[in-house]
C-alpha cells in the first residue's frame, strides 16, 4: 500500500484489520464479586448518564472515527442512522481536514443531516486554535468537541506533528472560550493520573481516558510506512483497565469516560465499577457496520442495552453512577499497577 491512498479509508481499513487481533483491555482482571440477592427489579433500574451538563439516555456511544473520503462519507451515514434509531450519541473523526478543503465538508455535515436532533460531537487534534474549534463545531452544529490527544500516532505517522508544546494551553483557550462542553480523549493509548490533573488543572471537565486493547494507531500508522520500522511500539500505553484506575479518584472533578476495546456490555460495567460514567465505542461499531449493515447494528444495540440492563441488575445498581459502589476484585498485576503508582 502507498501513502497517496488516502489516510482516512487506510485508518478505516487497518482499524478493521485488526478486529480479530487477541487483544487484553486490562478489565479481565477485573471481576465484581457475585452476591446471591440483588434486591431490585429490572424496572428499576436507569440506563441514562450524565457527562457534565450533557444528558445520554444511553451510557455507550459511538465514538470518534471518520470523515474526509467518500467511503467514509457512507459511513458516517450510516453511523449516523443506527444513532438516530438507537438513540445513541455520536462523535464523528477529526474534522481537521474539512477545515482545510471544504470539499471534505460533506462527509460530517451527513452526520447532522441524517440525524437532526441526535446528540454529536465534533472532533479536533488538541493543537488547533479557538477558531478552528468554533468552526468544527459550526460545521455539524455539535452539542460537544472533543479534542484528541494522540503523540505516539502523529510520532509514527510519516506526515505526523513534530511540535507538541503548545497542546496544554490550546486545550485551556479552547475550554475557556468554547460555548459548547470540551471532552478531552486520548485515542487508544491511555491516561495517567498526572495528564489527568493536567487537564482538570485547565478547567477539563469531561476525559475520555481510551486505553490500550483496542484499535492500536502505532500500529496503523507504522502499516502506512514503508519500512514498518516501529513494530517494537505495539505494546505502549496504559490498558483501559489502567487508565481507569489512574483516574478513579478524580471521579468527584470530572466525568470520566472509559474506551479502548470495549466490545461487551460486561467490559461496559466492569468499567463503570471503575469509575466510568458512560463509554465510547469506535472498533466494534466499525465493525458492526462494516460487516452486517444498518439494520443488524441497531439490533446489536438494542441487546447491549438490554444485557446491560441485566447486568446492573445483577450486581444490583439501579444506576450507572451507584456501579462503582459494588464490590470489586482486581488481578495480581492490577494490584501491582496500584502499588507501585500509589493509587487507592
Ligand atoms: C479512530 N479514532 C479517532 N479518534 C479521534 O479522536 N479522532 C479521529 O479522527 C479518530 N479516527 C479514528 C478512525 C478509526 C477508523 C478508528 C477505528 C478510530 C480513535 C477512537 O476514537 C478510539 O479512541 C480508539 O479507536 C480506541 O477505541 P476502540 O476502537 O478500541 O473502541
């Protein structure tokens, strides 16, 4: 493959290859502890979540992807339908590109189109000024930005960013002077307790920690060189199941949102018990919607939502925010992971 195929379909196509990869999120070393009375009802139980001032009706979204090439156009349709029928909120890629070639426009503006009332959020590299944040979030109207924070990417990335000394206070300005909510993600290599404090420390009040376990961007971009010399790389990055647990004692500053690998409504409460307040998913709604079509996606949807439901019941939680307050067991190397960084 050459890098003149455009970036945004060799994102899609590798992201896809790597699906069937064995990969660990970290939360199989996480179990909740079985308790034989549950004490509440399936009727009882909220699926609904907050983000700060935002309202999900559902606690997993789908998160960002793409934009910026006629298939991804397709796709961004159709993510956008299963949404709307699903009642799901969704992020859309990196409008970056459409910033600088208004012919890319059309491949995020679909996304509000298709779905006119949903809730969407805009998508930004964390290098970009006040303007180009306001203009992102004009282009879909978005009820959010999220700005993506992604150093082993551009790294690897032929063409990538080679200066990220400004990220920090571009995010402060942003935050500042954005009318919308700013969530800040990383895009599958995970967080640490320190970046965490940086963001809360700018005013960040919605952090999207998406570890290690999912789509792996060192390896998609090192697939894009021609020497693939960064091979060594694949194994950087807190897992999700760590990141979670670097974040876990800044659930009372911001809203915490797990990613990276989550595939199962059991990764979705593992995570909740760690923390998280809702959860994003870009690797399995790929897939999904690559591999069956509109209709399966939304079927697919509406189980998760309803084993996710029995699931709460299970552990008896009545709502996402109370999953925390069940008990948890972690792994040996989980525990080890707490010691050594000194996390409760
Ligand atoms: C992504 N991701 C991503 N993230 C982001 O903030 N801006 C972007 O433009 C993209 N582009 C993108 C394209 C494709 C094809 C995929 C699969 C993913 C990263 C994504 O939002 C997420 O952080 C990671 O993919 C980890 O989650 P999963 O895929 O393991 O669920």
């Amino acid at each position: 493959m050459t890098t003149s195929w455009n970036r945004k379909d060799q994102h899609i196509h590798y992201a896809e290859m790597q699906y069937n990869q064995p990969k660990s999120n970290g939360l199989d070393g996480v179990r909740f502890v079985h308790q034989s009375f549950s004490e509440i009802s399936v009727k009882d139980v909220s699926l609904h979540t907050n983000l700060d001032t935002l309202n999900l009706d559902v606690p997993f979204f789908i998160n960002a992807m793409t934009g910026g090439s006629d298939k991804a156009a397709i796709i961004n349709k159709n993510l956008a339908y299963v949404a709307r029928e699903t009642n799901l909120a969704m992020a859309v890629g990196s409008i970056s590109i459409a910033l600088n070639d208004p012919t890319q426009q059309e491949s995020f503006k679909i996304v509000r189109k298709t779905n006119p009332n949903g809730m969407i959020f805009a998508n930004l590299g964390a290098h970009h000024s006040v303007e180009n944040a306001k203009r992102a979030v004009d282009l879909i109207e978005a009820n959010a930005l999220q700005l993506h924070l992604n150093t082993p990417q551009e790294l690897v990335m032929p063409e990538g960013d080679r200066d990220f000394s400004s990220w920090l206070k571009n995010i402060e300005s942003i935050v500042n002077r954005l009318n919308v909510p700013v969530i800040v993600k990383e895009v599958g290599f995970g967080m640490s307790k320190e970046t965490i404090q940086q963001l809360i420390d700018v005013g960040v009040t919605i952090i999207d920690v998406a570890g290690k376990g999912g789509t792996n961007f060192i390896e998609i971009e090192n697939q894009r060189r021609e020497l693939k010399e960064y091979s060594y790389l694949y194994d950087w990055g807190q897992t999700t199941a760590e990141s979670l647990l670097e974040a876990r004692k800044f659930a009372s500053q911001a809203s915490i949102v797990s990613s990276g690998g989550i595939k199962t409504p059991l990764d979705m409460l593992k995570s909740f018990g760690l923390g998280a307040v809702a959860t994003g998913l870009s690797g399995e709604f790929l897939h999904l919607i690559l591999t069956k079509g509109t209709d399966e996606t939304i079927h697919q949807i509406e189980r998760f939502k309803e084993e996710l439901t029995h699931l709460m019941v299970l552990v008896g939680a009545k709502s996402i925010a109370t999953i925390k307050d069940q008990p948890l067991v972690l792994d040996s190397h989980l525990t080890n992971w707490c010691y050594q960084r000194h996390l409760p």
